[in-house]
C-alpha cells in the first residue's frame, strides 16, 4: 500500500541527501547508498545531523513531498511542505467544531481507554500463567478499573475538564502495572514512571521515539483528507502544536506504539545496550536500535487487524488515514458522531 511504504527514513549522522533527475539520492562519506523515484515518495524523516540540498528541499516542495527534520531523539524541529491543500468548507466545520469539542474528545478518550485495557488485557491472557499471583491481581484489578473510567467517561457531563481527568486517571492506572508487561532479563529495562522531555531511562526513549513516529503519521493523516491538524478537540490549541494529529494519536498509542515497544523489549530484540546514556542522564537509542525500531514499525504497519466500524481488516499503517477520513465525515455531517478505533 502507497501510505505503507512511502516514507524514507534517514538515520545515520553526516548523510547527504540530494536531488538528481526526479531521484532522491542519499549519500554517505561521497558513497551512494540509496536512489528513490520522487513518484513513490510522500515524506522524508531525517534524524539528527543530515545535509540537504536546497534543490532537493525546493524539488519535493513542489511534488507535495513532506521533508521532516528532527534531532536524534525523534524530537520534532522542523517540516518543511509546499503550498497547503485542503478543503475550506470541511475546515471552516473543524473550526466550528471547537464551540462543542466534547463528543468528539469523548471518543477518542474512550477510545484510548478502550486500547490501553485491550493491551492489559492481551498481556494477562498470553503471560497470566507466567506471573506470579500478586501482579495477576494487580493487573487484573486494573482492568477492572479501567472499565469503570470508562463507564464513567461515557456518562460524562459535557465537561472537557472532567474528561481529561478521566483519561489522566486512566494513564495512570495503565501505566502503575507497566512494569509487570514487560519480559526482559536485563534490569536497565524497567519501568519507574513516565518521563518525557527528556527521557530518562531506556522504556520512555523507545516510547517517545515511537510516539513522535505515530504523531507524524496522523498529522499526514488530517492533512491528506484536508483537516488542519492544529485545531484538536481534546488537545488545547496552541501555536506549533499539531493538536488534532495529537488527538488522533491518543487512541492508537497502546495499539501501535506501546504493543511494539514490549514486543521489541519482550522478545529481546532491544537490549540494555541498545540504549546511550548522555550528559544530564538523557537516555536516547543508539543507530542500530533506531534502525531495528524504524524496521520493526514499517512490518507493524502492514499488519491487518479488523476495523471495528469498517467491519473489514486493514493494514494497521492505514488506520490513522481511515480515523481522519471518518473525522471529516462527522464534521461534514455524514456520521452522527466519530467512531475511535478500537483494537481486538
């Protein structure tokens, strides 16, 4: 599928990246090593130190090329696109859209929920009788838990507020049994807590890492059925946030972005060596786990799973696409409300 395989990743520090013909070339040390048509590309992602021809930058600005830059954590600097296409009258009703945001934010709050319980869940299933009896309960009571934020988020009263604290004590609740999740022998690869900007230790760098990943995707997402991906409904607007991608984003995490960091740590592709330990106690993965992670995430993304709402199995790299197009639908008024992606 085109929206599968049309991104090249640039991981390794001092490449160069250049136009030639209608070509992307990518060298190292004068040395090519990769040639792609322009016609088969919709984005570029550089991590870290890369060189880019100004010809190259005006070459995919006018092929509709997305070129994103970001630091060797993930961390997002820059993007770099041509001319904006959309349709006005479906952003004029996304504007609309935030004198009401609640319905919207309550589903993809309930959404996220609903994945975070199914990853739990999925877990106690395929390593219950692994676990010794107080993690099986406390994993077990969490879900539990969880099934009563839920009931309570769909019962809630108009209230953003009250549906942000729905979703915090979730997060909360999801992420005090984490630990129990994963399966490696090395102890650097424990859980403690979140910590994001910087990351910490080497569970919250593979996160954020996918994370900004995922956040890429929906961003491409909104903006290829014309939504402007800064105007969100549960995400605060702020300026150079991509609120609406972060929305969309909520729901596919425990689907896309945390399954593939335990089955990565779980089935020891990622070690404890995989992972540097900078100045500050920054954590950040080395090139060859980012390497291993940007492989791991295009097999992810072919991975058909059934749509819930579609009734139909798609790849899981096309979810976002298909959650923004039924998003434009509602705001359009072809769907009474918007349907999260739910995982099973």
């Amino acid at each position: 599928m085109k929206k599968l395989l049309n991104t090249v990743y640039v991981t390794t520090d001092g490449a160069s990246l250049r136009k030639e013909g209608e070509n992307l070339v990518a060298e190292v040390d004068g040395a090519e090593r990769a040639r792609v048509p322009f016609h088969m590309l919709a984005s570029i992602v550089t991590f870290g130190s890369i060189c880019v021809s100004p010809a190259l930058m005006a070459a995919t600005a006018a092929a509709g090329i997305t070129l994103v830059f970001l630091d060797r954590n993930g961390r997002f600097q820059a993007r770099l696109e041509g001319p904006v296409t959309g349709n006005v009258l479906l952003r004029l009703s996304q504007y609309r859209g935030l004198d009401a945001p609640t319905n919207i934010a309550c589903s993809i709050v309930i959404g996220k929920m609903m994945n975070q319980r199914s990853v739990l869940m999925r877990c106690l299933r395929d390593y219950g009788d692994d676990y010794v009896e107080a993690d099986r309960r406390a994993i077990a009571a969490v879900i539990e838990r969880m099934a009563q934020s839920i009931r309570r988020a769909e019962l809630s009263d108009n209230s953003l507020d009250l549906l942000r604290g729905f979703e915090g004590e979730a997060a909360n609740l999801y992420f005090s049994v984490f630990d129990h999740l994963i399966r490696s022998p090395d102890t650097e690869l424990r859980w403690t807590g979140r910590s994001r900007r910087p990351p910490l230790d080497p569970i919250n760098a593979l996160l954020s890492f996918l994370y900004t990943l995922l956040t890429h995707d929906c961003r491409s997402a909104c903006e290829s059925v014309g939504l402007d991906p800064a105007v969100g409904f549960l995400h605060r607007v702020r300026p150079g946030r991509p609120s609406l991608a972060l929305d969309l984003m909520e729901e596919l995490r425990p689907v896309m972005a945390d399954r593939l960091a335990l089955s990565l740590i779980n089935r020891r592709q990622l070690r404890a060596k995989d992972f540097e330990t900078r100045d500050g106690g920054v954590v950040l993965l080395s090139d060859d786990a980012r390497r291993t992670v940007l492989t791991a995430w295009q097999e992810r993304k072919k991975e058909e799973r059934l749509h819930p709402f579609l009734d139909e199995k798609v790849p899981l790299g096309l979810v976002p696409y298909l959650q923004a197009q039924m998003l434009a639908r509602h705001l359009r008024g072809d769907l009474d409300a918007y349907p999260p992606y739910f995982w099973k």
